[in-house]
C-alpha cells in the first residue's frame, strides 16, 4: 500500500501546482457577447495585518478618543459636543500627518541664502 500512495501524490501536487498557476474562470459565450469571470486575487495575510496596522490610531490619541468618550458616557459634556471635538481632532491630525512635516522640511530648506551678485 505504501507504493500506491507515493504513486498518487505526485499526480496530486502536480495538480494543486496547475490550480495555482491558473486562475479559476468561467466564461460565457453568447451571440455578441463573451464574458470572462474571475476569481478575484486577495493578498496574504502579512499585507493585510500591515494594512490594518497602519490604520489603527496611536496609542496616545486612543487614549485622547477614549477619554472623549467616558467625559461623553458620564455626561460631563454632550455627545455631540464630543464627536465634534473628536472629529475636528481627527481631521487635523489627518491632515498635519500628510503634509505638514514634509513642507516644513521643504519650507526650511528652500530659506538658504543665495549669495548676491
């Protein structure tokens, strides 16, 4: 028996090597018109945890969006006052993260002196 075995296990990983090389489609062919679908491609599991890291808030404004919420769960100010602060917060902080230390840096380096003629 162990020689049937190894046999069919070659057969079996060449076949799971040729489903991995093709994408599995299906195709429609109609008097005008052909379609082709395929199965999407999803990326692996490291570039999705990178993805959802990069997403997640620092540990200081959790903490700041958490505070938001327990001076809002005990009524120490209205809820809408504070999902306004908390988004204006968001939106600021957005925003300063794309470009603001980037054209500080360039703002800085273009004050160099010329010398004069």
């Amino acid at each position: 028996m162990p020689t049937k075995a190894r046999t069919r296990q070659p057969a079996t990983e060449a076949r799971r090597t040729r489903e991995r090389e093709t994408p599995r489609t299906a195709k429609v062919d109609l008097p005008f018109v052909t379609a082709e679908f395929r199965v999407p491609q999803l990326p692996n599991r490291e570039d999705m945890a990178e993805t959802a890291r990069s997403l997640m808030p620092s540990a200081r404004e959790a903490a700041y969006y958490g505070g938001l919420v327990l001076l809002a769960a005990f009524e120490m100010i209205e809820w809408p006052v504070a999902a306004a602060i908390g988004v204006g917060a968001a939106v600021l902080g957005r925003g300063h993260d794309r470009g603001g230390r980037e054209e500080h840096e360039a703002a800085a380096h273009a004050r160099v002196p010329t010398p004069r003629q």
